[in-house]
C-alpha cells in the first residue's frame, strides 16, 4: 500500500519470546537478517513470571551460541528429581542414569538474556507493535504492522517464523483446509503459589496422593514455587493461605518429611492442555514454539521445545542461504514434529501417572500406585523418566 513504509529483510519473526529471540540471534552469528515484531513491550515480557526448566541442550544452546553464560552462574543445577507417593520419596538420579543434568532457570532470564543479547548486537526487534497481518505467504511474503510511534510498516521477507506464541496470528493466517490441529484437554490445573519461605528441597518434588498432586519446586533462597493440582475453574479468591497450606501438607508431609512455610506472595490457577498443529508449515510461513504445539507443564518441555524448534529451523533456513538447497528447510515440519509428539506422549504420561482423577474408585488409585512403582524399582523405568526430562538428542 502506498501509505505503507516498506522495508525488506530475510527472515520476518513474529514473536519477541525466547523461541523468536533465540532464531534472530541464531541467524545474526549465520549473516541472515531478520526483522522481529513482538506486540508487547519489553518490559511486560521481562515482567511476566515463567517457571523454567532447562534441558542440558536447551543450556548448551545459550551458552554455546554466546547468548550468555548467566544460566551457569544463576541457575541452579539440578541432577535428579524426586517422585513422592505414599509418604516416601524416591529419587531420579538423572547424572547416575543417563550422565545429564537440568538447569532451574526463569524463562525470564532467558528473555532477559536474549533480548540483552540482541540490543548489544544491533539486532532489530521491535516491541509493541499493532495490527499485524500476513500476506502472499505461497509467493513474496509481507508482514503489515504498525509500530510503536504509530508508522505503518509492510515487511517484505523471503520466509516468515511464526513464534508468537499459543495465540498466533501467524498460526491463525493458515487457512483451515491446510493444517490440521490435534488437542486433548486435561480434567486438571494446577493451583500455583509463589511464598517467602525457605526451600523444602533442593530439587524438585513431584508428588502424588490420593488427595491429588503436588509440586515442590524453587526459586530463590528466600521464594518458593509451588503447585498442587485442583479444579480449572478454582478461584484463587477463595483460597486463605491457611487453606492452601493445609492442602500441601496433605499431599506433601509425611515420614518426617515437611514443608516449610511462609507468607504467599502471589497465587494463579494455571489451565493446560495439549494441542499440537501440523504441518508446521505453509508456503513461506514456519511455526515455532507455542505458535504449533502446547504441552501440559509436568514434563517441563514447553519452552525447550521452542528452542528446539528454532534450532532446527535455523538449521534449514542456514543451509538454504549457503548452498541454495531448501531440503533441510523441507523437512523442518517433520523434524520438529518428531520432537513434538514425543514430548506429548511424556507429558501426557507424567500427567496421568501423577496427578489423581477425581472420582477414582480403588482400583485406578491402585494401579497408578502399581505404575509408579514400576518405574521407582526398575532402572530402566526410571532411565526412561531421566532421558526424557532431560532432553533426548537433538534430530539428524
């Protein structure tokens, strides 16, 4: 349009998350321009408190890709987790099983560290952009937006990477007939708490008792995150901080083992679900991270898929600008949806595994007890629990 400023890059990426970040950095080191459009501020991403477990690829890929080494200073180690189910707890010793470790580390500071990253390196990222739309993505695409002072912009790419999150525009410009969407809905949540109290533990605690889940995790000396499962439609309003502690010690304490307690500081009610979109892409459109695939939180793989996905489309986007071939761009998709699907299959198990039905008679609260000590008592079970939490090997 002829009111439109137009502007060219290679690479146009909807979404300033880690996942949009993370491509733009990639590409940079590579000598790919990208232009990256986000619709809100900066300072809103930084604020928005994420949960983060890092796999050690996922950790490898920060520091190795010289975003930054702050996850190995700050972050927290973790070389096991604990499964607690019938007052005793049982630990996955990930370094013992499979040689891995994860890193509890915010998905914050991993925004925080990309987007330094990308100001220090002249990157261009625009934040709080409006009126996005898609164009042309089977032959010259075009991203029309606004930017912050209000110009109208239209960006004209060779490719578009959707990664904009679990409400994507860009997943939404697919027309219906070309994508197919796969989504199973949890009968659960998870009641989530942040509370000024010192750690119970110093790794994670997955917990489950006939009076329902519980997670045990951490995050600073001083504050604590923690979880217990509960109806999707609770309403934190009508929980005292008595009433939440009293449901932890009931699925947490026992044997000696108790929780320690404090002021809760914040309290949410996080909804979850699995939904997975494939292919993962259309013309010159490629989705990435929440854009494509959402995963319940207890197999902790939702923000190490979308490094995973970037990573890979890098890779394709990387071998297409060197050498002209687009195979490896083709085969992104499949690639990534390798990944994909068994990551849901983890999560989908480490849910069910854990978390109690309501109603369920005595026979199902038996045989999830009969499953988790199976994998307790076999080392196979629980070196499949410990590969798979700490992320398999990259695709070739």
């Amino acid at each position: 349009m002829a009111n439109r400023k137009a502007i060219t890059t290679q690479v146009a990426i909807m979404g300033a998350g880690p996942a949009g970040l993370m491509l733009s950095h990639l590409l940079a080191q590579a000598g790919i321009e990208s232009t990256v459009i986000e619709l809100r501020s900066r300072q809103e991403i930084s604020e928005t408190v994420r949960a983060g477990i890092l796999e050690h690829g996922s950790v490898n890929l920060l520091v190795d890709s010289g975003v930054s080494d702050r996850v190995l200073r700050d972050g927290d180690r973790h070389d096991g987790i604990e499964l607690r189910f019938d007052g005793e707890s049982h630990r996955i010793d990930f370094k013992e099983l499979v040689g891995e470790s994860v890193w509890l580390y915010p998905q914050t500071d991993v925004f925080i560290d990309l987007a330094a990253r990308r100001e220090a390196d002249g990157g261009d990222v625009r934040y709080g952009v409006t009126d996005t739309s898609l164009h042309d993505l089977e032959g010259a695409p075009k991203v029309w937006f606004t930017d912050a002072d209000g110009v109208d912009y239209e960006l004209q790419a060779d490719f578009v990477a959707g990664a904009d999150g679990s409400r994507s525009q860009a997943r939404s410009a697919i027309p219906e007939n070309r994508r197919q969407r796969y989504v199973h809905e949890y009968p659960f949540a998870w009641f989530g708490i942040l509370a000024e109290a010192p750690r119970s533990s110093d790794e994670l605690i997955y917990a489950n008792s006939a009076n329902g889940f519980a997670l045990i995790s951490q995050r600073t000396e001083t504050v604590q995150r923690m979880y217990f499962q509960c109806d999707p439609n609770e309403d934190v309003n009508n929980w005292s901080d008595d009433r939440i502690w009293e449901t932890f010690r009931s699925r947490v304490n026992g044997n000696g083992f108790e929780l320690k307690e404090g002021p809760v500081i914040d309290k949410t009610v996080l909804k979850f679900r699995s939904s997975v979109l494939a292919p993962m892409r259309h013309g010159r459109l490629f989705l990435a991270g929440d854009a494509a695939h959402t995963v319940p939180p207890t197999g902790a793989k939702g923000l190490n898929l979308a490094l995973n996905d970037v990573k890979v489309l890098f890779e394709g986007l990387d071998s297409f600008y060197k050498t002209g071939n687009a195979a490896l761009l083709d085969g992104y998709s499949g690639r990534a949806l390798d990944r994909v699907w068994k990551a849901q299959q983890f999560s989908y198990w480490m849910t069910s595994m854990l978390h109690t039905p309501a109603g369920a008679d005595g026979f199902a609260r038996a045989r999830q007890l009969g499953e988790l000590n199976s994998v307790v008592s076999s080392r196979h079970g629980r070196a499949y629990l410990a590969e798979a939490y700490t992320g398999w090997p990259a695709p070739h």
